[in-house]
C-alpha cells in the first residue's frame, strides 16, 4: 500500500487526486458578533500547478492559507490533502501530515538565530527522523536548487532579506513536499529581490512543484498561471491563462 | 472513505530533542546562566552545608572516640545535708574493686594558694587551685605533657609541683629549665612539669599538682578524694555509672555525684546538627527562588519564541515535541545550575575544612540529592512554560509578528 516516493501515504489517495481540495470551507471566529472569514471556498489545486490568491487585506487569505496548510481547522468543509480527508485526522497526525506533504514559507522568514544557513534547512527534516548527517546533505541539494549554495555556513543574520527567504524555501522543499504554500512571500522585501524569490517559485514550479502563493500584489499575480481572487471570504475570480 | 488514513507520525530523535532543547540557550547565554545561577547557590548551600557539617561532625565525633566516651568522674554532691559533703577516704578503694573499671585516679584539693612570687599580694590567685595527685591521673585522664616530666614529679618525698596549662600561662611560665620556682603554701617549690590541655577535665587545667605524700608532709594534706576520675569498660559505661554512688558512699548514695563528661561534646555536636537544620532551610529557599527564577525566564522565552513554535509546528512539530523542547532546556538550565552548585559546594567544603584540619568528607548522598533536587526544581519549574507553549495553536504562534 504504502508508496515509496518521499514517505508519504497516499492510503486511499488515487494516483490523480488533486494536490489539494476544499470543500464548501466555511472558518468562523468567535465576537459578537461571529466574523465568517471563509464563506463556502471550494478550490481544487492539481498536481504541477501554480496558484496566485490575490485580495485586499482582510479578504481572508491568510486563514485561506492556514486552512490549506491544516495550521487550522475549519467551521465547516472538508480539506484533502493529497487524497487525504483531513478531518478525520488527529492534531498529532495533522502535525505528521504538515511535516511530511507541505511545506511553509512565510512572510517574516522565521530563521533560528544561532543557526547557520545549512542547519536552519536541515530543520526542515527534523520531525521526521531523518539522521542528521542525512539531513545536512538534503539541505545542502536544496540550498542549490534555490541558488544559495555558496552561502551555507552564514548565520541568518548574516544573510539579506531575499537570501534569508531564499533559505526559507530551500527550508521548505528539503523534504519534497507535494504542496509547497508560500504566505505573503515578497512582504518583506523590495521589488527587484521580490522578482528574484518569484523567479526561484516559478524554477520549482517548472521543476513539477505545486506552488500556492498569497499574494496583495497584483503584477506577482499575473505572472503566474493560475489566480484566484478572494473577496469577503469568497471566491470571487479563478482565472488561467495558457501557457506560454 | 471509512478506512482512516495512516500517516506515518512524526519523530524526534533523542540527539534532536537535545538540540531543540539547547536551541533557545546558545542564543540567550548570558539570560540562560543568570536564570541557573539561583539553583546553583542554592544546591551549592546544601551541599556545603552538609558537606561542613558532615566534616565538622566527625572532627567532633574523632575528637570524642580519641578521648574516650568511657571516662566518669565522681564527687561529692553539692548543696544536701549540711554541706560537709565529701567522699569518704576509702572510696577509690571501692570504686577500683568494681568488675567494669578500668582505671582509677584521685586528686585532693588543698588548702594553699600559689603565686609566681613572694610579694604577690596574697588571695590573688588568679583561680589557680592546688591540688594533691598522683601518677595515675595522667594515664586515667589520656593526658599529656608539654614540658619536663609527670610522674617522677608526682612520686617525690618533697615537694615538686606540676602546673596544667592554663595555670602555667597565668603564672607566665613557660618552660621548666632549672630553678623555675613558684610561691607555694609560704615555701618556694621548683616546677618539674607543664602539661597539655585536658579535653575531658578543663578544672585541672587551671590546678597546680603536687604528689600525695608531699603534700601530707607539707601541706597538711589528707586522702579525702575532692574528685575521682574513673575509666570503664565502653560496654557497660551506664551501669557502672549506676552503681558506682552506692559504691563510694553506701550510707548515702544520694550525696555522690557521677558525672560523664563526654555528655558535653556529644551536646555540642547535636547543637551544630541544630544549626544546620536552620542553613539547609536557608539553601532551600535559594533553591525554590533559583526555579521561580527559571520558570520565569522560561515563560518569557515561550513568549519571545512563539514564531519559533509555530515554525516548528508547521514542520512537523506535534504539542508532544513542543512541551519536550521546553521541558529539556529547563531541565538543562537547572541541571547545569545543579551541577555548578554540586562544584561550588564541594569546593566550599574542601576549602573549609582544609583550613580548619578537619576530614573532608562530601556525603555522596548531598551530591546524589542536590543534583535530584536541581532536576525536580527544573521539571516544576519548566511544566507551565512547556504546556503554555504546547497549547499555542501554530496560527496564533506565527502571527506574532
């Protein structure tokens, strides 16, 4: 049953389900009075895709992001990760679930001080076992695939903002996640180095990654593929374009 | 659909719990040793404490078994009848016919006084007694002699005088080269002996000694016993020392005290062990403070730390590993505050009782409890960080910033 390729368990997943699935997502916060963030999102990224969420702020895309990545649960509706029906999961297994099939870059990069470039992607594999000396070496591959290959021995704050979210992503990709979510990526950084963190996303995404990137500016979006425009919690576009 | 998933859970390896656990110490060194700092002047108390006392203890103890538990003296009790109390004449007699003793001494008060010369003012004796002795006393009593010599002193016809120590220093003699005299009894006697500190008889300290037959030749000595020294048998020290007033004065028993005193030193020791009950109290508060201490840095870092947890949430971290991560580095905190406090302690004691010429003796127990108590006081102290931070939902822990 189990499937060799990167130790995720696809059990009942078949070979051509989605990367990701929602269904009819509804996320609710408590206040008076309740503030319905998400009002019935359906959604289906595929497997080698490249989706842009684009709205204003408060549309609901961070929740929409937490939601994707099982950060958070929602009020209603059902996420499938890979097949896999995430509501029947346990926070433990959500927790597995999260180390091993998606991976998380976010706005402010997160890098642990103290810890060189290197041993910050390695971490990447921490939860799931892997030795040591295995994991620096799959986060030497990855700090190459995102072009950061000379820069491994340099503590985070050492590093310039796009070489900090550069080593974030490589963080994020060391374990070859099937969903790859990236939350605001180019927040915190100008548009030339913004330009060049969409250019490694798209590399991966050429490379077959299957890449969500939340996003309030709009020329990122319409370099990509896929984008879809959230309003009020709703879906309010989903556009393609062709290729090429 | 009904069948559940299997998702192979995550896992942390031991090398990587410790390497979590160490992550928030190497980057905040100097607030990692401050906060293990109080443990460690608390377990170093403990431990120095015991250690000390422990050392002091058996300097004490040494100090009692070399002088024996066995010694009893005997005197005629005070303040009944009508205060003509003494011991009768064939009383060492008596006491030395007993199964269990062992050695018996006597000695006599006089009634003379003795000066460094002859113009001192009379009645200033400056609390010097003078007693008769004999050659037994030195032996009975485990002393010894400083300078010339005891027994041959004490064996003359005529009189030659023996001083004890205290009574040397107030008479300012220090040595007994020929011709050193004192004013004795209206005579000049020569002083042929200078002796050591009595543990176990201090009131012979200050006692000028002249031999029993001189001193019924010159000094209208008699043999009434002022005090007799008795050593017994260890094993039946009590009940010699019951039965030893119907021995000296069958008539009445009730006038003869026997007295051990060995009773004072072992009172002694119990009053340090008294004392220490009230340092080891003192190093338990600096221990209890030395967690509240930890505890409090440690939920100031979960609290710094939340984009860290949310972080590792996202990466495959369960509630398990994040209150793990926690619980390590406050128990590293206090384990390495307990083992900094084992060191100061042990150093502390060494040094001490080095200096004081006592054993030194580091009771591993102290060791073993204060490393124990460092681990307990870490646990307590790092469980409401690690929960709070293991109770953090990974979406409120990354939008802290």
């Amino acid at each position: 049953m189990t499937a060799p390729s990167g130790g995720v368990l696809r059990a009942d997943a078949a070979a051509d389900a989605p990367a990701l699935e929602l269904q009819h997502i509804v996320k609710e916060f408590p206040g008076q009075p309740p503030v319905r963030a998400l009002d019935d999102v359906s959604l289906r990224v595929d497997e080698g895709e490249m989706v842009a969420v684009v709205g204003p702020s408060g549309s609901g895309k961070s929740t929409l992001l937490h939601i994707m990545g099982t950060l958070d649960r929602p009020s209603s509706g059902r996420v499938l990760v890979d097949g896999v029906d995430t509501s029947i999961l346990s926070d433990a297994e959500l927790s597995a679930l999260r180390g091993r099939s998606i991976g998380f870059v976010f706005q402010s990069f997160f890098l642990l001080p103290g810890m060189t470039a290197l041993e910050n992607v390695a971490n990447g594999l921490m939860y799931s076992g892997v030795a040591v000396g295995e994991r620096r070496r799959l986060a030497g591959d990855a700090l190459e695939r995102v072009g950061l290959g000379h820069r491994l021995g340099h503590a985070p704050s050492e590093l310039s903002g796009g070489e900090s979210q550069r080593v974030a992503i490589a963080r994020a990709i060391i374990h070859r996640p099937t969903l790859l979510l990236a939350d605001e990526p180019t927040g915190n950084l100008d548009s030339a180095t913004s330009q060049g963190i969409i250019d490694v996303l798209r590399g991966l995404h050429a490379a077959g990654a299957t890449i969500v990137v939340i996003t309030h500016d709009a020329d990122i979006a319409m370099s990509l593929p896929r984008q879809v425009s959230l309003l009020d919690g709703r879906v309010q576009s989903d556009l393609r374009w062709p290729r090429g | 659909m009904a069948d559940r998933p299997h998702i192979e859970p995550s896992r942390l390896r031991f090398g990587d719990v410790l390497r979590a656990g160490t992550s928030g110490l190497r980057t905040r060194t100097v607030r990692a040793v401050l906060s293990a700092v109080g443990v460690a002047i608390g377990i170093a108390s403990l431990v120095g404490v015991l250690g000390l006392s422990e050392s002091s203890k058996s300097d004490l103890l040494d100090q009692i078994a070399r002088l024996g538990t066995n010694l009893l003296i005997v005197e005629a009790s005070e303040g009944f009848g009508a205060g003509n109390a003494a011991l009768p004449v064939e009383a060492v007699g008596m006491v030395s016919r007993v199964g269990t003793v062992e050695n018996v001494s006597a000695i006599s008060r006089l009634d003379a006084a003795v000066y460094r010369n002859d113009l001192v003012p009379e009645g200033e004796t400056r609390g010097i007694s003078v007693i008769a002795a004999d050659e037994t006393l030195l032996e009975t009593l485990n002393g010894a002699v400083a300078a010339g010599n005891f027994e041959r002193a004490l064996a003359n016809d005529y009189p030659t005088v023996v001083l004890g120590a205290v009574a040397a220093q107030r008479l300012g003699i220090d040595n007994v080269t020929t011709g050193v005299a004192v004013w004795l009894g209206e005579q000049w006697v020569e002083v042929t002996g200078i002796l050591e500190p009595f543990a176990l008889a201090a009131d012979l300290d200050r006692a000028a000694m002249i031999g029993y037959s001189a001193a019924a030749e010159y000094f209208d000595g008699d043999d009434v016993p002022t005090s007799i020294y008795v050593r017994v048998d260890t094993d039946w020290v009590s009940q010699t020392r019951d039965v030893l007033p119907a021995t000296v004065d069958p008539q009445n028993p009730e006038e003869v005290a026997v007295s051990r005193p060995s009773d004072a030193l072992e009172a002694q020791a119990a009053a340090e062990q008294a004392f220490n009950t009230l340092f080891l109290g003192l190093g338990a508060v600096a221990l209890i403070v030395g967690g509240i201490g930890i505890a409090n840095v440690m939920v100031i870092g979960v609290m710094e730390r939340r984009g860290e947890i949310g972080l590792r949430r996202s990466i495959g971290a369960t509630r398990r590993h994040i209150r793990q991560q926690f619980l390590t580095e406050s128990l590293l905190l206090a384990g390495l505050g307990g083992v900094a406090g084992v060191v100061v302690g042990v150093v502390v004691t060494a040094g001490y009782a080095g200096l004081q010429g006592w054993r030194i003796i580091v009771p591993p127990l102290a060791v073993a409890g204060g490393l124990l108590a460092a681990l307990a006081i870490g646990v307590v102290a790092g469980l409401y960080p690690a929960m709070r931070a293991a109770r953090m939902s990974p979406t409120e822990a990354l939008r802290s910033e």
